[in-house]
C-alpha cells in the first residue's frame, strides 16, 4: 500500500486505482463515485475536487492509500 499522508495528493494515480481510507477502511472505488457529494461514477481519484472528503468519517484525500485487488 501506498500512503500519500504528509505528501498531498499525487497526481500519478492509476485512473482504475481503488482507493481506501486509512481512518475508516471504505474504499473510494470509481466505478461506483460518491453518490453523497455527487461524484458521478467513474471518476478517478485523482479528478476528484481538492476539497472532497471521505463520505463516512471525513477524513481529507490524504488519508487515502492505494489497495491492491486479490488477484
């Protein structure tokens, strides 16, 4: 896994990347967006707006890793 924590953000993110929050375990999978702040499916974590937070616990992008799926 790979923090971004005390880095911001990275821009090189993988567009089919799935992304789980580090505070709270809910993963930010863009096939599915955000329907709380509505963030239409299929937009990659990278495109999300600076401002978005985790829809569950609010924690800020930063705390977002990458996860890997079981192959």
């Amino acid at each position: 896994m790979t923090s971004f924590e005390n880095f911001g953000v990275r821009k090189d993110i993988a567009n089919g990347a799935r992304l789980e929050c580090g505070i709270c375990w809910i993963v930010y999978d863009l096939g599915e967006g955000d329907e709380a702040t509505q963030i239409a499916a299929g937009t990659p974590f990278a495109g999300l707006p600076e401002n978005w937070r985790c829809p569950n616990c609010d924690a800020p992008k930063t705390k977002f890793m990458v996860i890997e799926d079981d192959a």
